[in-house]
C-alpha cells in the first residue's frame, strides 16, 4: 500500500540535495546548448523537414528530450551513493512497501529533470522558438510522463549495479543509442528502413515526436500513438523498477 507521508518524505530530502548542488544545475546544460547553439547554426542552410522553421527550431524538441533523457537516467547513480552511505538500508528497514520507496526516489529524480527542461524552454522561447503560454505549459505537461519513464529506467540500473563505474558504462551504452535513434536531429520519415524499424522500439522517439508536435505542429505519429506508447513503456518500467527494489529489500 502506497505511504504518501514516505513518498513525500523521500521528495524533500531529494529536492534539498538536487538544489544544493548548483553546479550540477547549470553543468548539465552545457551540452543541449552546444547542440542548439553551435550545431543547429552551423546547419543553418540545410533543409528543415518542418516547412518555415530552421534546422535550430526543428531540433529544439529533441534537445529537451535530452535533457530529460540525461538528467533522468542518471539519477540512478545516486541509489549508488545511498547505498554507499548506508541510506537505502535506513529506508529498507522503514515500514513503508517497494512501491512507495520507488516512487518517491523516481519523483525525486523528475524534480530535477523537470527543472533542468524548464530552464531550457525559457531559454528557448527566447533566443529560439517563440513559444505561447499554452505551449510552454503543455510542453512542460508532456515532459513529466518522459521525465517519470526514464527516472524509472536509470533507479532500475542503479539498483542493479553495485559500482558507480558499471552504472556509467551501462549508461553511456544506453543513452546515446537512445539519444540518436530517437529522431531528435533528424526526420524518422525520411530515414534509412533500419533506423526506423529501431526508433519504434525507442521510448524516446514518441517522447520527441509529441514534444515536435506541441512546439511545431507536426510530428512522424499521432499524438494518442505517442501518449499511448509513453503510457506503456511507464507502465513496463514501473513495474520492472519496482521488482528491482524489491530484490534490494531481500537483499538487506
């Protein structure tokens, strides 16, 4: 039975290290910046697969799907650092079920991915992509199924591995595939046979797709395709999440 006191509990102790931690705040955009700053102007001239946006504002939904893909999968390093610190066991020993430790440490982690997409849609709307109130909010809207989905991809890892190295190397095998195969600087329509028929399998294609369709009115799918793969790839990685944790339990 899920403990809303403990869920609670495990955000603000989350919340408190996330905005402690300033550097790490402005560190993890450095990159997406590169991308939309330096790579999408010098492609300035090539073609737009979306007709009156440049080759910036069409890449501009991918690079948010990697700041919620970067951020939220490597928050399971820090199930490394709590078992390090003898934390986990603390809260293992708790009378609180799997599922209420799992879904507290996984908003834990949406906290900072959301932050992370927020700082970067101002930016955007900015310097970018002008952007209207109501697609800023829906953006932001679509961000936290991705961000919860990807959150429960990286706390399954960490709970697996027993290093910070093996979870860097699994990590590094698994986000730039997904990072590259998603479309995100590319068109999936007009894409070689393969890389398509391995996007369909990539979460973070859909999560680029319907954030491309709020931002720029178009997208490869429909928007009830790309809400109803992201609700069953939540749904996988929920309980795949939760099934990890609860060997940890066994394991304490």
């Amino acid at each position: 039975m899920m403990n809303f006191n403990a869920v609670y509990a495990l955000l603000l102790r989350e919340a408190k290290i996330y905005f402690r931690e300033k550097e790490r705040i402005i560190s993890i955009l450095v990159s997406p910046l590169l991308f939309l700053f330096v790579m999408g102007k010098g492609m300035a001239d090539g073609q737009s697969p979306v007709p009156g946006c440049t080759y910036q504002q069409f890449i501009f939904p991918g690079i948010m799907a990697m700041v919620l893909l970067f951020t939220s999968i490597t928050y399971g390093l820090y199930i490394i650092w709590d078992k390090r610190l003898d934390f986990l066991k603390e809260v293992l020993a708790a009378p609180i079920s799997r599922a209420t430790l799992f879904f507290g440490k996984s908003l834990g982690g949406m906290l900072g991915a959301l932050v992370e997409t927020l700082l970067l849609v101002i930016i955007g709307a900015f310097f970018i992509l002008p952007l209207t109130p109501v697609k800023v909010l829906l953006s932001l809207a679509a961000s936290v199924p991705v961000s919860y989905m990807i959150t429960n991809m990286g706390l399954t890892i960490g709970a697996r591995m027993k290093s910070m190295e093996g979870f860097g190397l699994v990590m590094s095998f698994l986000t730039w595939p997904l990072f590259f195969f998603s479309g995100a600087l590319f068109d999936i329509a007009t894409a070689a046979p393969y890389i398509k028929v391995i996007s369909l399998f990539d979460p973070v294609t859909y999560s680029v797709d319907l954030l491309r369709i709020i931002m720029l009115g178009r997208g490869a799918f429909s928007v009830w395709a790309d809400l109803g793969a992201i609700t069953l790839f939540c749904l996988l990685t929920t309980a795949v999440g939760v099934a990890a944790f609860g060997a940890l339990q066994q394991e304490k």
